[in-house]
C-alpha cells in the first residue's frame, strides 16, 4: 500500500516478470546482461540446475527441463494509484507537488478541455478542416509533463495538448497552427494540431502514427552516453503499440540502454478498434520485460499517480541508463477526431459513467477538499479560457496565410534550382488567373512579380570542388569509402556510424577497423531492423549528432521507406525549421552478378520521388570518397547508394586515384567523364564502365560519345546534360532500374522540353527490363555495353 520504495521509486516498477518481490533500491538491476541477477537453483523435479551461468548467450535460462514448459504470462501489473475517484488521497500519499502547482496543473487541465469544446465547434462551423479533442485524458497529458524537465526531449503524437501547454505554447500559437495562418510557427504546412514547440524541446506532431516512437532513443541513447541529466520522451496511444515502430524501438532503446521513457496514453480505442480487438496479451505495460525494459501501470487519471511514476521513471532512467515503459490507464471520452462517430461503437452510458470519473473532476474535488478552490473559481477560469480562445481565434483570422515561397522553402536547406522554377512559374501564373484563386488571402500574392537572381535556377553548384591536387593513393572503393568514414569521425566527434553488422567490418568490409579506432559508442552493430535504423538516426541528428546509417543491401530498405519518406525527407518542411540534416544512409546497390532479385535491385527512382531527399551514387574510389565525405556532411539528408559490383573493381583510370587528404566533391554536380561530339549518354554508378566500354565500340565506327556521370540523382545536374544534348542532338540514358518509370524518363521528358529544337533523333534508353531481376538471365538483363551501342 505504500506508494514510494525507500528510493523513491514505486513499488510497481516491475523489472522482470520472474521478480518475486517488489524491488527496492538495492535490487533494482542496472541494464546490461552481465548484472543481471541470477535465477537461485529450483526444487522442482521438472528442472535440472545448469550450473550457476545462463545455458546460452542472450537468455536468463540456468535450468534445463525435463517436459516442455510454456510461459503464457508473468507476474501481475497492478495499477498505481494515488487518489480515489472522489478526489481523495488514499494509502498515506502525499501531494508531491507545491499547491500552488497543483492550481496551476487544474488550470491548464481546464484550459485545455476549454479550447477543444470551442475549436471543437469551430470545425463544426467549417471554420477550420479538422480537429481532435483531448476530452478525459488531460491528467495523462499535463501530469506527466509536469513531472519532465525542461531539458527533457518530447517526441508527440497528437493527443498531448496539455503538454503543450505545460510546456508554453500560447493561445495564440494554438489558433494559429488550427487556422494555418502566416504566425504559424510551421507556417501553414501541417494538419490541425500538429503543433511543435522546438525552442522547448518539443518535436512537431507527425500523422504517421507511431514513427515518432522508434526516433526517441537515438537521442535517449546520447543523453546516456553523453551522461547527461535529461531524458528523450515519446508519447502514443495503445493503437500505435500495435505498430511495428513501436516493438522495435523498445528493442533499440532496451539494446542502446536508451535514457527513453515510452509513455503510452492506453485510452480504450483506437478510432473504433477496441483493445480487445487490438491485442491479446497483457496490455501493453507487460511487453517491457519482455525486452528487459522497466514497466509500469498507472491509473492515468489520477494526476497524482501519473506525476510520481513518470518522476520515478525519468530517475530510474537516468540512474540506470535504461528506457522505461509507462502505461497510462485513461479513457478517450470525445470522438477521436471530427471525423469519427463514435456512438457507432460504444453507448452514451459508457462513456457518461467515464466521464464522470474523468481527470478534471477529480482534481476539482481534490482542490476543493483542501479548500484551494471553489466553484467561483471554476466559473472564473472556464470563462477566462473560453475569452482566450475567441480572442485569440479573432486575432488568427485576420491574419494572412504566408507568401507563395513558403510552399517551395525548407524542403532542402538551399532550395534547389527546379523549385526555385516551379515557384517562380506559380507566381506568374496566379497572377494571370487570380481570378481562380484567392489571393487575397496570402501575403504578397497581389503585388508585383518577385524578381529571381538567375544564379538561383542553375542546377550545377555554385561551389564547384574538384579533387585536390597532391599525392594520391590506389585504392578500391571499399577501402575508399573505409577512408571518407575515418576521416568523418576523427574529424567530428559527434559523428556514429551503426548498422548491421558493422562493427567487425560489415558483410563488404567496408567498416573494417572503425569500431578499433572510434570505439564501441561510436561504431555499434545495430539489431536487424531497418525501420528502427532510420528512426534511431532521426534520433541522433536531432540530439545534435551525425548519423552514418547502413542497410545492408538496397533490396532491404523497404521496411525503412516510411522513416525516410515520410519522416527523414519531411523532417524540415514540417518543422519550418531544424530538419534532420547530418542522416546518412549507405546501402549497397545494383548488380553483382549473382544477386538475384533480392540482391541486385537499383532502387534511386522510388526515393527520387520524393522531395527532401539528396541521392549520391558514386562510379569510382575517388568520387566515392569525395561524395561520401560531403553527404555525411550536407545539412540535408543522404542516400548514398554503392554499387556493389565496383567495390573490388580494379580501376585503371583516375578514379582509381584518390587523394591522400580529407576532401569533398559538389553534391548536384555531374562530371564529364569523357568529351565528345556526336552523341551524349547519361548514366551513375556501375553503369559509367559500360558507357566508357560501349563509347569505345562506337569510336571504331567513327562515333564521338559524350558520357556524363550524374553523380547525384536528386538533385541532379540538368545544366550540365542540356549543355552537352544541345551541342550533340542526340542522347542515350541508361540505367540498371526497370524502364518503366526509372529516373532515366525524368531526364527524358526535361530534355525534350528545354533541347526539343535541337534533337536531331528520338531520345532512347537502355535500362533493365521491366520484371524482376533474374538470376539465370542476369546477361540479359543488364543494360550492357552491346545493347547500349
């Protein structure tokens, strides 16, 4: 019945489901498996004692049974509580908080009911899209912000208003973001409610449910290793613990011993889906010890209990160097958002009877009980709150959206020369057809054309580098790429390079001796889950850190698209400001000569697709480390793909020669690899050899070809190619990616608008064919040299 261990931890910090007893300070093992404590030898007949170690590496297991035993579920989760319905503290609790917080903590719980009843009504109204209400989970919100840091890292979903608010975001702001009016701090760009408070260490909403939870122990995992007093938080709901992100980024945190708390909101529903149609299991605080993380159960509408446990969690964490997982009991009393029906799926009396054991009633009863408060004071405050509101909702709507430009900025740290074009044409267009749109409402749209520095719509770099002069060393492009990473991280203290594998060198050894030299902190071997590996590097970049991420093959990326498209490439844009810069992914690409579908694909054209994303694929050592070096240091995302075939590649040319010192070649920068008059041919990666092999069969039929290597696919160099198509009138594009929707029909279809007048034939492309990539015709199948003459 006590509510704090000597310690000052709850009781109900399970840290095993084997634990016969609650823990107290003593006992509470720190995270790593050499400390855990050992199972004592059993009585039972069924068991024989194995000797006093775990029988196999990674398990707790020191007996060997004699029948099989199945395990359906380990101790009890009870759920903490503090305060009774009624408002009464019960079990000797005390108040762990100052009174005049517990005033502060109504009022915003208050507050925060207040303005969704009026934005609420505000959608009803058709005076913004969409809305979600926080109705009966306002302690879940407020109660475990309280109980943060300033310091502390939020990662939300979307139902933590009251955090917001603890955490200073103003009416105004509020109404702001809802409206989407030019004081939006993310200017205008996001959904209803998808608020971000950087400046206080708060990440932006995302509507991806549940990608934000494997982000938070990247940065949890440097405030450990950093041993710094703050800890990395990430907020979701029992539908989103459904989510795959949400299983592996206990496992990251649990393997990183992340300084993470993973707090979850279990409030019934996730929009109609039950959670007896959502899981079988013990909810969701009994998944913790599975991964060996410290869970616990709260009643989450008791703001007392949310408050202790979370401030027990936070210092268990940061004592121990491990990431705690926080149930939150609650109910979700409103619809889940203005486009749900909730009555369809549940009765009113359930959801009358929740109510009325809500968050707000209870501590108004409390409140009043030690005589801080009374129903004066309440009228007050709902009054006040709702004055605030349609104050500040007058004020929003008098305001503009922001100029036509915001809708093309922050999608890259420089905006590239094409949407320095698309805005430029968009802003003579509205002009010519304002009649079709509603000017009146963004800011400059009635006034003159902007005018543009024609500097800003060429695609080459303004900064061209070229590889320095001095010695110069023979390497392959293994050993070259080995190289660009030494020099990152000797370079930069806060660079890590992690993955699969990694840390003994990588399945291609391109990693080989980087765990030696830089530690295991900063070269770590990564469980083998690509979602989490992109997520784990948001984490990191936003901790201030760079990330050097590996997946193993291109072909495996897949899990990970959504962390990269949806999150990595989006990151800044949403954000406004503060993307997620200093990511690097390497992945091996292309074919092999034995791959097969599953090892072989080129996969630049599903990313290229995108925007916020740069794409570097090298065709030699000295391009892969003079690339390499400057993706790992661009301000924007990477995805540097390696064509593995080219990795042992005896290069006889210069790109076998590369220079001995730290350098950077222009991402955005194509490269002439050989002059000539007649024809140009485009390509990347492995394909420059069977250009270089294919312009030398032309030669002999009195052929001059011109091979230009893009280099960067995104963004790519269309200056350079326009040049050359328009001094040849001919042009070939070729690349291993199927026909059919390849980046070669991006450059296809740009040519033909800016060089149609001097073609003098059809452009064509030499791709791979339009199937998957075949083991037994791989010959076939690869644009070769014959089929490109």
């Amino acid at each position: 019945g006590r509510s704090l261990c000597a310690s000052g931890l709850p009781w109900i910090l399970r840290q095993s489901p084997t634990s016969a007893t609650p823990p107290n300070a003593s006992r509470l093992r720190r995270f790593t498996i050499s400390s855990r404590e050992p199972f004592v030898k059993s009585d039972d007949p069924n068991l024989v004692f194995g000797g006093g170690a775990p029988l196999y590496k990674g398990v707790d297991s020191m007996h060997w049974s004699n029948i099989p035993i199945f395990r359906r579920a380990g101790e009890e989760f009870p759920v903490f509580r503090q305060m009774d319905p009624q408002g009464t503290l019960i079990n000797g609790a005390e108040l762990p908080f100052s009174m005049d917080d517990a005033v502060k903590m109504h009022e915003l719980m208050v507050r925060s009911s207040v303005y969704d009843a009026f934005l609420l009504t505000m959608q009803r109204q058709g005076r913004i899209a969409f809305y979600l209400t926080n109705f009966g989970e306002e302690a879940a919100s407020v109660g475990s912000a309280a109980a943060l840091q300033m310091q502390d890292k939020i990662w939300p979903q979307y139902r933590e208003l009251g955090m917001f608010l603890w955490r200073g975001l103003t009416v105004q702001e509020m109404v702001d973001q809802n409206i989407g009016n030019e004081g939006d701090r993310n200017k205008g760009r996001n959904l209803q409610v998808h608020y971000s408070l950087l400046d206080k260490n708060v990440e932006c909403v995302s509507a991806c449910l549940s990608t934000q939870i494997p982000q938070a122990p990247g940065a949890g995992y440097i405030y450990r290793m950093e041993g710094a007093d703050r800890v990395s938080v990430a907020y979701f709901g029992d539908g989103a613990a459904s989510e795959g992100d949400a299983l592996t980024a206990l496992n990251f945190a649990a393997v990183y011993r992340s300084q993470t708390l993973f707090i979850c909101r279990n409030n019934g529903f996730a929009i109609s889906t039950a959670v007896e149609d959502q899981f079988s299991g013990d909810g969701i605080a009994a998944r913790g010890p599975a991964f060996g993380i410290p869970s616990v159960r709260v009643d989450g509408n008791d703001l007392v209990a949310v408050f202790v446990a979370t401030k027990a969690a936070r210092r268990m964490s940061i004592e121990e160097g491990t990431p705690v997982l926080l149930e939150l009991m609650t109910y979700r009393i409103g619809d889940h958002t203005t486009s749900d029906d909730s009555k369809s799926y549940r009765s009113s009396d359930e959801v009358q009877e929740w109510r009325s054991k809500g968050p707000i009633p209870r501590w108004r009863a409390f409140l009043e009980k030690v005589g801080v408060w009374d129903s004066d004071r309440q009228k007050a405050l709902e009054a006040q709150a709702r004055e605030e509101i349609v104050s500040a909702f007058k004020e929003g709507e008098k305001k503009k959206r922001g100029p036509l430009r915001d809708m093309f900025t922050d999608v890259w740290a420089t905006m590239p020369w094409n949407l320095e074009e698309q805005w430029l044409e968009m802003e003579r267009h509205v002009r010519r057809y304002k009649a079709d749109y509603n000017i009146e409402r963004y800011r400059d749209l009635d006034g003159p054309l902007p005018q543009v520095e024609r500097e800003s719509l060429r695609s080459s770099c303004r900064d061209v580098r070229s590889p320095p002069a001095g010695p110069t060393e023979r390497l392959t492009m293994v050993a070259a790429i080995n190289k660009a990473m030494h020099i990152a991280m000797a370079s930069d203290p806060k660079t890590i390079l992690f993955g699969e594998d990694v840390a003994f060198g990588g399945v291609f050894r391109c990693s080989v001796g980087l765990r030696d030299e830089f530690g295991p902190d900063r070269v770590m071997n990564s469980p083998l889950c690509e979602q989490s590996i992109a997520g784990f590097a948001v984490g990191l970049s936003v901790a201030g850190y760079r990330a050097i991420a590996e997946i193993q093959f291109a072909d495996y990326i897949f899990p990970a698209f959504d962390q990269i498209v949806n999150e990595i490439a989006k990151y800044r844009y949403r954000n406004a400001t503060g993307g997620c810069g200093g990511i690097t992914i390497r992945a091996p690409c292309q074919a092999v000569g034995h791959g097969s579908m599953y090892h072989s694909q080129s996969v630049e054209s599903y990313f290229a697709h995108c925007p916020g994303l740069k794409i570097v694929i090298p065709r030699g050592p000295k391009q892969a480390k003079g690339l390499l070096l400057a993706a790992i240091r661009d301000p924007d995302p990477v995805l540097f793909f390696e064509p593995k075939v080219l990795y042992r590649h005896i290069f006889e040319d210069e790109s076998g020669d590369v220079p001995v010192v730290d350098y950077e070649l222009p991402i955005g920068q194509a490269d002439v690899v050989r002059r000539g008059s007649d024809v140009t041919l485009v390509g990347w990666g492995a394909q420059i050899l069977r250009l270089q092999q294919a312009a030398d069969r032309a030669a002999q039929d009195g052929v001059s070809c011109e091979i230009i290597d893009l280099q960067t696919v995104v963004p790519w160099d269309i200056d350079t190619v326009e040049i050359s198509v328009k001094k040849t009138g001919r042009l070939i594009v070729t690349h291993e990616a199927p026909l059919t929707n390849g980046f070669g029909a991006e450059i296809v279809a740009r040519m033909q608008e800016r060089c149609f007048l001097n073609l003098e034939a059809p452009v064509l492309r030499v791709c791979g064919h339009d199937t998957h990539f075949p083991y037994a015709w791989e010959e076939f199948y690869i644009p070769s040299a014959a089929r490109v003459h």
